[in-house]
C-alpha cells in the first residue's frame, strides 16, 4: 500500500524538481526500497543517457570534420586554433569512446549521417560552393581519430 502512495508522488517531483527526483531516487535505489522508485522515469532517463552519448558523438565529429575541411580547402587561414580545436574536439571524443567503448562501432556510420549538414556548414563558412567539396567524407574514422592527422 505505501508504495502505490509514493510512486505517484514520485513521478509528479520528476516533473516539480528534477534535480530532486534524481536525489530521491538514488537514495532510494541505494536503500534497496525498489518498489518505491518512479521506474518508468528511471528507465526514459537510462535511454536519453544512451541517447546523449550518441548526440555528443555526432556534435564532436560534426566539429572535427568541418574544421578538417576548412583545413584543407583553406590552407591559406589555417591557424593554431583549428589545430587546438582538432586536438580538444579528439580528445574529448577519446573520453567518450573510452566511457562509452561501443560507440566505437558506430563512427562510420555517424561520419555518414553528419557529414551532409557538415557539407553545407563548409561551403557557407569556407563561401566556395558545395560541389568543391567531396560528397561523400574524404577523410576515414582513423583519420578523424587520430590526433596527429592533419589532411593535405
């Protein structure tokens, strides 16, 4: 019966105060009272988690392959701070990846789906037409990767 009345509870302070909710609910988990645990929320949240990490996977590529274009079409504005902007975008995108070990399969296919939108942002800050560009990534997951490539 107590449970009935605190998941209802539960879930309206998901909604009031979030950063509450999650107090309360990993005092609760670490107290074993799972049936007391707003479930249904527990388990969106487990999924954005996964969701997140994806996101931020497609943000840093998307970041590290335009300013790789940038520095091959433009050799002529290439700077220290898109090579610092290469090294800080691989680093952290390492960070992710060792937290996160399986999205490693998934950089191909991330490559793949950003690189449409990181053709446009090139050809709009680069001000050359999009058809300068491949259409498809010149540039390999390991050449993304790797925190010494710099194209040609």
């Amino acid at each position: 019966m107590g449970s009935k009345t605190l998941k209802p509870a539960a879930a309206s302070l998901y909604d009031e105060d979030f950063a509450v909710w999650t107090a309360e609910t990993a005092r609760l988990l670490r107290a074993g009272r799972l049936d007391e645990v707003d479930i249904e929320h527990v388990a969106d949240e487990i999924e954005d988690m996964g969701k997140r990490d994806k996101r931020e996977l497609h943000s840093r590529l998307t970041v590290l392959i335009l300013d790789l274009l940038k520095w091959k079409w433009q050799p002529e504005r290439q700077t220290r701070g898109w090579q610092s902007t290469l090294l800080t975008q691989r680093a952290e995108l390492d960070r992710l990846l060792e937290d996160s070990p399986s999205l490693r399969r998934a950089i191909a296919a991330a490559v793949a789906k950003v690189y449409p939108a990181v053709l446009l942002s090139a050809a709009l800050e680069t001000g050359r037409p999009a058809t300068v560009f491949p259409s498809e990534c010149p540039f390999s997951p390991d050449q993304i990767l790797d925190r010494e490539f710099l194209p040609e």
